[in-house]
C-alpha cells in the first residue's frame, strides 16, 4: 500500500534533518508497501524547510508542504493530509511528530497491525507496556492520563484509552476520506480527540499497541496552555452533538414533569385521590410532551402529516401509559405498604418517573421517532 507519513512541523532544525535520515534506514526495512514522508511547515523561523529542501533532494520520499503561517496543528493535518491523497496517493496516513518523541522503528509495528485488517492503529501510551516520560511533571502526567480517562467516560468509548496520542496510521478508503474536515471541531491539537470519534462513528476497527513516549529531542514543545481548555470543549461539544436529542428530551421531560406535578398535587387534595390524580396529570403532561418532542426535540425526525401525528400519537400515548400505570401502582403500593404521606407518596412518585424517563427515551428515539437508515 502507499503509505504517507505526515509530519507537521514548527521551528524543529533540531530535530527534522536526523529524523529523515533515520527514516531512511527505518522504511527501508519494512517490505511490501511505499512509503512517502510529508513535512507539513506551519511557516518556522529557524531552518527547517532548508534542511527539509535539502533532505528532499537526497531522498525522493521527502515531500515540503509550506503553510503560509502557523495555524496549528490540527489544520497542518488537515493541509497534509489533503495533499497527500491527492498528490501523493495516499492509502494509508500516519501521524507522526518530528522531535523523536515518537521512535521511527515503531512504524513498522503500526503497519502490521493494518497489514492485519485494522483501520485505525493509535501508538499508545496508556495500554500495558506504553508509558509517558518518567520526567514529566506531576502535573502533565495527570492532565495527560486525566483526560484520556475523562475523555473515555464522557464519550462512552471505554475500549479506547489514548485519545491524543500523536502517533497513529489510519486507512484512507472508508475512513480519513468520509470525513468532512471542514466540520473539524479544532484546530489545534484537540483535532486529534475529534478526528479518533469520527472514525469510531465510521466504523472503523481500532486498535492500540503500545509506545513509549520519549522525551523531545531538542528545541520546545508547541503546546499551549490554552490546549486543555480546547480539548475540553472539543469533549463537551462531542457528546453534546451525539446526544442533542437526549439533552432536549430532558428539558421537554422537565417541562412535562412541572405540569404533572403541579396538576397531581392539586387534584391529589380532592375526593378524586392521589391515584387517580397521577393518571390525569400524567396524560396532560404526556400531550404537552408529544407536541415539544416533535417540534423540537426530535425535529430532525419530525412527524408532518396530520395522520401520521394521530397515529403515532395513540402509539405514543399506549407507550406513555406503561410508566404512567407503573407509578400509579408503586404510589398507591407505597402508599399502603409504607405511610400515606407527602414524603413516601411524592418519592414514589419521583422513582416512578426516573423510571419513566428511562423507558420513555428508549421507546420515543427507537419507535415513534425512529431515526431512518442512511445517516
Ligand atoms: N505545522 C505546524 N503547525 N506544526 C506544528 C504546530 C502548528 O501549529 N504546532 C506543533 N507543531 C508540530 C511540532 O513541530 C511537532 O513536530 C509536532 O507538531 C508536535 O508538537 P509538540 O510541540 O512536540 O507537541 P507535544 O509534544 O507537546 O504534544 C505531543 O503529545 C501530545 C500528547 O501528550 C503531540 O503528539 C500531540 O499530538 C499529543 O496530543
Ligand atoms: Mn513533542
């Protein structure tokens, strides 16, 4: 397959001219595939495209893509990767840093594991036998190893457990190209958390080996402070965007819930008891609840035509009632087994509609809003 490394670079005369001449005693090692390296220059001030210039003239796999500034690094990935399906026909993309953090010799093992049918090979640093430098400070390895598990819990993607990791190879077909990286939620080092998410959304069959991260070489790390607010707005927004629907459900829940529970404990006072009282607080809340989920929540799946509204309404309303049925039972089950009292009926009331919440948004985004198969 062709391969392309990119490397983004950013004031690294240090480091670049022994990386490509290391690279070329590495790839020659590995067989059956053609390796091209692209230098993505974010405009550095030191050396580095005269050395990359040079080196290119050496070895004919040395390609120097130049920004016209410092963009940051996720746009270089996107600039580089951009150009390297297109002119370098690329198959395959591996992501690489340029300061000997990550260890050339590596890329033979990321390769294997896409010679085994993976799509996506992240380097990483927190499976068994990876690791961070020992020389970090307290305060890195705990934001570096925090947010890969924040990151894992927020997204629900427990089987990943390098987000950000900078070394990776990733297929082209299927994968880097379906996505649409104008969309990209970052442009700085964050992209790496966004770009990992879209390809598990794609289906892409993940698979992590272990590396361990150096300590850079010579020159700075680029990494600014304002990265860790980045990455983590890059997270929120991630789940925020995946869940919308869930989120909205909830406020269109609360807004039912205000209606149910004023109108229960109203009529719960009166002759007609806090039993019957429910059901008819529960059905107004559930009408109120039919039309802001069609409208709103569910709007990318809103049901238009009056008949298929009634239609879908019965159903929802039958569906509605099992909860609904439920609580009346657990309060008026609360009721004569514990103490009719605010306390014990109310909480009953309260665990019946967490339990209802749970059912409702099952039912309502599979069933009556059931989302259509092609996106
Ligand atoms: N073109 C371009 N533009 N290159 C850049 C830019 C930019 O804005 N910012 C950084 N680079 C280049 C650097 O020159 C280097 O080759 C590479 O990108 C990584 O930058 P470093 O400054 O070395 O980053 P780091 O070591 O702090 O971060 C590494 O580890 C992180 C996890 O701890 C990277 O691999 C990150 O991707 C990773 O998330
Ligand atoms: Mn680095």
């Amino acid at each position: 397959m062709k391969v392309v490394i990119v490397i983004p670079t950013y004031n690294e005369e240090g480091n670049i001219g022994r990386l490509l001449d290391l690279l070329a005693l590495e790839l020659l090692k590995i067989n059956g595939h053609e390796f091209n390296v692209l230098v993505v220059d974010g405009n550095s001030t030191d050396q580095t495209r005269e050395i990359v210039n040079e080196k290119s003239a050496q070895y004919s796999f040395t390609h120097l893509l130049k920004e016209e500034g410092k963009e940051g690094l996720g746009s270089a990935y996107v600039k580089g990767f951009d150009y390297a399906i297109k002119n370098l026909g690329a198959e395959v993309l591996i992501e690489m840093d340029a300061d000997f953090q990550h260890d050339p010799k590596d890329i033979s093992r990321l390769i294997s594991e896409i010679d085994n049918g993976f799509d996506c090979v992240i380097g990483s640093r927190f499976v068994k036998g990876g690791s961070i430098p020992k020389e970090w400070a307290f305060y890195r390895k705990f934001l570096s190893f925090g947010g890969s598990i924040f990151t894992k819990i927020v997204l629900g993607l427990y089987d990943i457990h390098d987000f950000t990791s900078g070394f990776r190879a990733t297929k082209v077909k299927g994968f880097i190209d379906k996505i649409d990286f104008s969309q990209a939620l970052s442009k700085g080092f964050a992209y790496k958390i966004n770009l990992l998410f879209k390809l598990h959304k794609l289906g892409a069959k993940i698979k992590e080996i272990p590396i361990n991260f150096g300590l850079r070489d010579r020159g700075n790390s680029k990494m600014e402070e304002s990265n860790f607010l980045d990455s983590l707005k890059v997270v929120l927004l991630l789940r925020y965007k995946e869940s919308q629907s869930f989120f909205k459900f909830l406020a269109v829940g609360f807004a039912g819930l205000g209606t149910d529970f004023l109108i229960f404990n109203l009529i719960r006072l009166t002759p007609v008891g806090s039993k019957y009282a429910s059901i008819i607080s529960g059905f107004i809340a559930m009408v109120v609840t039919f039309l802001l989920n069609n409208s709103w929540s569910f709007s990318d799946r809103k049901i238009v035509s009056l008949a298929t509204k009634l239609k879908k309404f019965v159903l929802f309303s039958i569906f509605s009632c099992v909860p609904i049925t439920f609580r009346s039972w657990l309060i008026s089950f609360s009721a004569h087994k514990i103490s009719d009292t605010f306390l014990v009926v109310n909480g009953a009331f309260f665990v019946g509609i967490l339990i209802g919440l749970i059912w409702n948004f099952t039912v309502y985004s599979r069933i009556i809003w059931k989302k259509e198969k092609n996106g």
